[in-house]
C-alpha cells in the first residue's frame, strides 16, 4: 500500500514538474514571441523576461528583433535612356509587428523571398526612369532614397520595416563595358594624335621663326661685317697713303721686302724675270735701282700652285737678254 501511494507521489510529481517545464518560457532581450492556441494568435510578447503558457495547448513561436540583412542577386536594368545596367543592391530590415508578419508569410524564408522579390521591382522601377548618368554619379543618393521608401511602404503590409537600401554595384554588363572601353581607348588616341599634331605645328612654327630671326640677324651682321671691313680697308689704305707720302723711298722698299717673302719663300719657286726688272732694284742696292724707277711691289711675282711651273712672266721694254732667277 505504501509503496503504491510512493509511485503515485513520484509520478504527480513527475507530471508536475513536465508541467511547469512546459508552461514556462525565457524571451530574451534580442527576441519577440507570438503565443498561439491551436494555431491562433494569443499574444504578442516584445519584452524580454519569464513567461508562461498553457502546456500542450499553446505553442510560441519566436522572432528576431534585430536588423536582418537581405542581399539581392544580381540584375540587369534598363536605364530611361536605353542602357542596360547590371545592379547588385541589398537591404536591412526588422520585423516591428510580430503578429502581422505572422499572418502575412509566417516565417522569415517566405519573408526574405517576397521582400527580395518587393526590392527588385522596386529598382527596375526607380532606376529604369532615370538615365545612367543620374543612376551612377549625379544623383545615386537620391535613388537609393527613393527605392528605400517604395520598399518600406510594401513591407509594412508584412510587419516589416526596411531600415535601410544601398547599390553595392551599377555597372553596363561586360560586353558593353569592353565597348566602352575601346571606344575611350580610341577616343584618346585621337585625342593623343590631336595634341601632337598641334605639338608639331607649334614646334614648326617656332623653328620657322627662329630661322627667320637667325637669317636676319646673320644679314645684319655680315652687314655690319661688311661695313666694318670697308671702313678698315679705308683706314688701311689711308695708313699706306700716308707712309707713302711721308717717306716715299722707306715704303718702296717695305714694299718690295713683302714681295721677296711672299714671292721666293718656297724652295721650289721659279720665276722667270728680266734681269732689269724692277723686282731686283734691292738686289744690287739698298737703295734701289733710282728716284725714277718703280717699286718693287708693283712687279710682286705670284707663285704657282704645284711650286714647279713658272708662276710669273714679265715682258720688259728694256735691251739685253732675259735671265732665269732661282732659289
């Protein structure tokens, strides 16, 4: 007897505590719960602590209420002015309405699919009204706003509020992109050629200025060379004049000295001279042949190129037969 009245102690027990065990429940400060009786929403719980329920009548089913991340697959977009771009976005959402998303997709994959599903539409929508300019540098800011509120306003219908969407990428697909590429590729060549081509006008337009101003400076110089040339061959010629007039007999024989260096300084020249010739007055005199006869400079002998051949002959007036001078 006793021992019947132990076993039915320990089994109350037993049940007791499965009871207590079941009934209770922990919602944590990162989670919210919905109890449902027999399938049908009781109660929503949003604030963490120790709850309790009806055993093997109500179950809970538990929510997350942090920011969950949505990243969406890759999609092509045609832009207002008929460019195709290739979008990769994603999105940061919560569920605020336990109940609602519950009714509404029952569990976050069906939420995840018809969100992802909301994000797509929304950026064929917004970004296919704009022109790729607008959509990639001058106002992407702006769109990403503008996908953010159509998206949240849609998501509201779920319990869910969409925090925050960003393009992680808006590029033309790869085959236009290598289009683009060689098409800037030729454009800067062209651009390269245009330059150099100015660069080579520009070049021969200096150099042809330079070569002018060289040209007249070269004239004016060879001017001013001439001119310089001229008034020293005057002065020279009036120094002469006036070593002449001076002393008429010391230049003659000046004169007649630079003709014998000049004359018979190689060792081969041969000139062919009468022996009256004025040429050798200073030959038998220092004073030379007279008052009345000519210098000697007057008769300066040229020799020949090759030193060989006769370099001068005089025809004189003079009787007597003509003598050969060598040295």
């Amino acid at each position: 007897m006793r021992s019947a009245l132990f076993a039915i102690v320990v089994i109350v027990l037993a049940l007791g505590a499965f009871a207590a065990y079941s009934a209770a429940f922990i919602v944590s400060q990162t989670e919210q719960a919905l109890v449902l009786e027999f399938g049908k929403p009781k109660r929503v719980i949003k604030e963490p602590g120790l709850y309790f329920k009806y055993p093997l009548v109500q179950t809970v089913t538990v929510y997350d209420k942090r920011i969950l991340a949505l990243d969406s697959k890759p999609q092509e977009v045609i832009a207002a002015d008929q460019k195709r771009l290739v979008v990769d976005a994603f999105a940061r959402f919560r569920i605020t309405d336990p109940l609602l998303f519950y009714q509404a997709v029952t569990n976050e994959t069906v939420a995840r699919s018809r969100l992802s599903s909301t994000l797509d539409a929304s950026l064929r929508r917004v970004l296919g009204a704009a022109d790729f300019q607008t959509v990639v540098r001058d106002q992407r800011d702006v769109m990403m706003e503008r996908i953010n509120e159509d998206v949240n306003d849609q998501a509201k219908e779920f319990g869910i509020e969409v925090v925050d969407v960003r393009l992680k990428r808006v590029d033309l697909p790869q085959a236009n992109s290598e289009a683009i590429y060689r098409r800037m590729q030729t454009e800067r060549q062209q651009e390269a050629a245009e330059i150099r081509a100015q660069g080579k006008e520009a070049a021969q337009r200096i150099r042809s200025e330079a070569d002018r101003k060289a040209t007249i400076i070269k004239a004016e110089a060879e001017r001013d060379a001439q001119i310089l040339r001229g008034e020293g061959d005057a002065q020279r010629t009036k120094i002469f004049a006036d070593a002449f007039g001076r002393d008429e007999d010391f230049f003659a024989f000046y004169r007649s000295m630079q003709a014998y260096e000049k004359g018979i300084k190689a060792d081969d020249t041969r000139m062919v001279l009468s022996p009256s010739s004025p040429f050798f007055n200073y030959f038998s005199s220092p004073y030379g042949a007279g008052s009345d006869q000519q210098t000697a400079g007057s008769d300066e002998p040229t020799p020949t190129p090759a030193g060989t051949v006769e370099a001068n002959e005089i025809d004189e007036d003079a009787p007597g037969p003509r003598a050969a001078a060598t040295r």
